[in-house]
C-alpha cells in the first residue's frame, strides 16, 4: 500500500469502515510509516474531539491512548477474521473426510 492509498483510507478507518481485506494492509502500513500514522494520529484527534464536543462528558480525554486502542481493536479484529478462516477450513476438512468415510462405509454395505 503507497502513502496515497493509506490517507485515502483515514477516514474510512476511523469511520470503521474498512473491510479486513483493506484494514490489513492498512494497519501494516501506518504501522511502518511514521508520516502516515502522523496523518492518522492527527485526523483521529480532530475526529475523537469532535466526538467528545458531542458527548457531555468532561473527563481528561486520552486521544492518543484512544488510537491505540483502536489498532489493537483493528488487530484483534484481523486476527479473529485469520482464526475464522482456519476454523471454517478446519470445519470443510472434517466434513470432507466425515463425508467421505460415511460414504466409504456406505459402499462396503452395497458391495459385501
Ligand atoms: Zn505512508
């Protein structure tokens, strides 16, 4: 992913609006690039502080701990998609092999 295509992704990420196909690269770019997580960093606080105007709250307002928080969450979001995928292969194997015995089994009673 260039730098271009990871700014054009800045608001689509703090809008939660990234599929995990582009959170992926995402996440791994702004992760390496300092001027894009800058980009990020900066977009994020004028967004969480627009966010927070809205809100009543008048608590001390963690916006850098807040973004990082939302990589985590952006991370465990990718990582449960990754376990999801080997589950689902995991489950098509065993439905294939337990298909496939069943109908193994199936023969020898037709046969013998
Ligand atoms: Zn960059």
């Amino acid at each position: 992913m260039t730098c271009l295509d990871a700014r054009k992704r800045i608001y689509d990420y703090l809008n939660n609006k990234l599929s995990e196909d582009e959170l992926k690269p995402f996440i791994d770019h702004v992760g390496n690039c300092k001027e894009c997580m800058e980009e990020l960093r900066i977009t994020h606080m004028v967004y969480s502080g627009v966010a927070e105007l809205d809100s009543d709250k008048d608590t001390d307002i963690d916006i850098d701990g807040a973004l990082k928080k939302s990589i985590t969450d952006a991370k465990f979001r990718l990582f449960r998609g990754f376990v999801r995928k080997i589950m689902i292969m995991v489950v098509d194997t065993i439905v294939f092999w337990a298909v496939l015995v069943m109908l193994i089994m199936q023969f020898r009673i037709w046969i013998f």
